[in-house]
C-alpha cells in the first residue's frame, strides 16, 4: 500500500505539474512578466523598491528564461506531489470508485487551496500593495483548514446537524475577513491584474482537476493489479 501511494502520487504530481508549468508559461508569467514593467519602470523613476515590495539586492533570484521556467518548473513538481501524497493517502482510506470520485476530491483540493483562500486573497501581480505577511499566511492558513473541515462535514456525514456545521466553517473566515492593506494601489493596470486572477485560477483549477483524475486512476490501477 506505503509504494501504490507513492507512486501514484510521485507519477500523478509531476503530470500535473508539467502540464501547470506549461499553463503558467504561455498565460501566467507573460502578465507578470508584463506587470514587471510597471514596477521596473516606478522604482526608475523614484529609486527604491515600491507598492510595499522591497528587494534584496543581495538575495539571489532566477533570470528571465530558462532559469525561470527551470525554477517554476521544479517547484511545480515539489508542490503537486506533496499534494498527491494526500490525495493518495486519503484514497487509501477511502478508494475512490472511479475517476468521477478522483475529479470531485481535486475540486475539493482546489476549494481549499486556492478557491476559498483566493476569495480574501487573491493572487496579485508584482507592485500591488499588501497587507503585513504573518497575518495573511495565518488567515491562508486558518481559511484552508476551515474549508477542508467544512467540506468534509458537508459531503461525508450524513447527519444535518454537522452538516450545518461545516457550513458554518466554511463562512467563518470570510465574516472574519482577510487583511487587507490600510491602501490598495497597484501599478499594473486593473485590467491585467484581472487578466491574471482569472488565468491564476483557471490554470489551477485545470491542475488540480488534472491531479485528482489522474492520482485515483493510477492508484485504482495499482491496487487492481496487486489484488
């Protein structure tokens, strides 16, 4: 069982990894690319780092181009297997029973990870204003918790109470609200900034349906062959 659920996850991340790196490479990095313009052509002008982004001038960063994609390419992987291992893994508790069961637990990947985080934060581009890193990375958390828990009372208990109750995590952080900056400016224009929210969320939503298919296909296949 330990090597179905790493293979699986091993050969289903990197598929899918691949195929997002490809999405952020054609859609993606082109509007951040683009985006980087404007912050370029502000901190020209001004001569230091602005929008609330600083720089470490020392602090070593991939290069336009291969170094680039080589680096979101490898962190792709990193992260799509990390995420397969708790697909597979909740799989082996639960063995999907086809790929329909594998395509709804990546949409419940993407719900927690990006969809409802993305509601108080969404991805922004280079030289956007934000508020202070530790309290978002506790709101991204906590919202990620709440959603999974939420979900998993909503569409794995039959009784309502706890159904009620799941429904209820998942609006908690949202009443709560995420934090927000005391001003919102970017410098890229709103259009672009849309551009990349909806490209953002669309490439993810695409890798995550992806991961969730292909991770149940191959675990069931495994397993199939090994019974």
């Amino acid at each position: 069982m330990f090597k179905h659920i790493m293979f699986s996850a091993a050969l289903a991340g990197t598929m899918a990894a691949l195929l997002l790196s490809l999405l952020q490479i054609f859609w993606v990095t082109p509007l951040i690319l683009q985006a980087e313009t404007y912050e370029a052509a502000a901190e020209a002008v001004f001569h230091e780092p602005t929008a609330g982004h600083a720089h470490d001038e020392a602090a070593w960063q991939p290069e336009d181009g291969w170094q680039r994609t080589l680096s979101t390419t490898g962190s792709n992987v990193v992260m799509a297997v990390g995420f397969a291992l708790m697909l597979t893994g909740l799989y082996a508790l639960r063995k999907p029973t086809g790929i329909w069961q594998g395509l709804a637990w990546g949409l419940a990947g993407y719900a927690v990870f990006f969809a409802a985080p993305a509601i108080g934060l969404p991805p922004d581009l280079p030289g956007t204003t934000a508020a202070a890193l530790m309290p978002r990375q506790y709101w991204w958390l906590g919202t990620a918790l709440a959603t999974a828990g939420g979900l998993g009372l909503i569409f794995l208990q039959s009784r309502w109470p706890l159904r009620m109750t799941g429904l209820l995590l998942l609006l908690i952080p949202h009443l709560l609200g995420a934090p927000q900056p005391e001003t919102a400016e970017s410098l890229a224009p709103a259009l672009l900034q849309n551009q990349f929210r909806w490209a953002s969320a669309l490439s993810n939503a695409v890798f995550w349906m992806v991961l969730g298919v292909l991770s149940a296909l191959i675990f069931n296949r495994l397993q199939d062959k090994s019974e």
